[in-house]
C-alpha cells in the first residue's frame, strides 16, 4: 500500500525488455565526448507532456516492447504515445494519446507493442530525477543519467504545471506497415563511392536485423563497396548517421551516438 501524503511517484514494478528514463536530451557536449542521447521518436515524447501540459521536453518513460508497469504514488495523470500497445489501470482498458487519471495506489501497466518500437509514458509534472548536463536522460553508452529502471525504482514525479491540458485526446497516425521509404543525406565521404555503390546505396531494399538497440540498428542489404577504404579522421556527426562498409552490414547510429573518434 501506498502511505497517504506520500510524495508523487511513480513506483516501477515492472520493465520489461528495456525501460529508460528520457527527455530531449543533451545536445551540444560531442566536444567532450558526449552524445545526444535522448527520445528515440522525439515526436512521441512531445505529445504525450503536451497532453499532459507538460513542457515538451520533460522527461518521460521510455518503453521498449512494452512489459512496463508502475504504482501510483498519489494521483497522477499520465498519457502514453509512440508504439500503439494495451494499456490498463488497475486492470481497466485505457485509450492511448489520451489523458488518463491513475488514483493513487493504481497500477498502469503497458502490454506488448503491436506495432513500432517505443512507446512514452508522459507524468503530469514530469518524471523528477536529478538532471546531468542539462538532462535527465539515460545514455547507454557513457552511463550518464539515471540507471535503466529495474523492478522496485522509485521515480519522482514533479510539481504539476499551472495550466491544465487542453484536450482529452490526440489522433495519431498508426505506424506504417510494409516497405518504408528512408530520407538520405550525402555525407562527407559521398566522393569515395562510384555511381554504381550509389546507386546499390540507395537503390536496394533492406532488412532491418534483430541488432537493434538504442545505438543502432543493422541493416543488410547487397555490399556498396566505395572504391576506397580508410579510416575516417574524427568529426562531428549529423542525427542518425549511417556507416556503410565494404562486406559488412550497414549501421545507423540513433540517438545514443558514439564519439565518431577511431570509429572505421
């Protein structure tokens, strides 16, 4: 039971695959070695604070999956977003992109992903852990921010903001299914590939492989080999960049970007 006058939490009683606490992240420290991290679908994390009255770049519960349940501590009111899954209050069907009251001691509990990837659970005053340069995001590579949430985390919920939302609900457009088409940007190395890697670059179907995380994805396809190989001196990278590689599957960074320093 949840001790009355308690401070607003939520207290974590399940994670499934993946749970991290992110926001928009920590943009503009790649000097030290730093990335970005934050929101996978940034579009997501915004509308669930926006309908919660949030600001847009207060921390939320990313989701991975689904499988992720929590306790009230005091009332709440939260709205999940991203990746379409069941939701329940205390075993009671709830709509996404919309506002949902959780009364205290309630549990919300967040079922497999149907389709996508991520969903977002947006708390009315946003999720309160101690920020660290400028965010309270997760960064799985340089351990940054809070630790992925594990069964029994308590996560601090913050002062709710002075306005009210506005709506009950968003319609949001369902994840495309099939064949997506991928916007590509030339990078600095376009002059090391021939017309004909070019054209297997951005002409070949791929498959994106199990090798997904929050770093990157893997994708196969039919080899583009650039007519010459060397290693890259470091530079800044751009948001998602892809590394194509003779005889190797290609690697799309997300948003926990590594140092592109020593990377080939």
């Amino acid at each position: 039971m949840i001790a009355a006058g308690s401070p607003r939490a939520l207290e974590v009683t399940a994670t499934g695959p993946l749970s991290t606490v992110q926001d928009l992240g920590r943009p503009g420290n790649a000097g030290i070695g730093v990335g970005v991290s934050g929101a996978a679908d940034r579009g997501s994390l915004r509308l669930a604070n926006r309908l919660v009255g949030n600001a847009e770049d207060a921390a939320c519960v990313e989701v991975t999956l689904g499988g992720f349940a929590a306790r009230a501590r005091g009332s709440l009111t939260i709205a999940v977003t991203g990746a379409p899954c069941p939701i329940t209050v205390d075993g009671r069907s709830a709509a996404p992109a919309a506002v949902i009251r959780v009364p205290a001691g309630a549990e919300v509990r967040l079922g497999t992903a149907e389709r996508g990837l991520r969903s977002y659970v947006a708390v009315r005053g946003g999720v309160d852990v101690e920020p660290v340069l400028g965010s309270r995001s997760t960064d799985l590579l340089s351990g940054l921010g809070p630790e992925i949430l594990r069964p029994e985390a308590v996560l601090p919920v913050g002062p709710p903001p002075a306005e009210f939302p506005v709506v009950d609900s968003a319609p949001v457009r369902p994840p495309a299914e099939g064949t997506v088409s991928l916007r590509i940007v030339r990078g600095p190395r376009d002059d090391w590939f021939t017309a004909a890697a070019l054209d297997t670059l951005l002409g070949e179907p791929y498959t994106v492989t199990t090798e997904c995380d929050r770093v990157a994805r893997v994708s196969t396809a039919r080899s583009s080999r650039a007519p010459r190989w060397a290693s890259c001196p470091a530079r800044a990278w751009c948001r998602a960049p892809c590394r194509s590689r003779p005889r190797a599957d290609r690697r799309c960074s997300l948003q926990t970007t590594p140092s592109p320093a020593g990377i080939r």
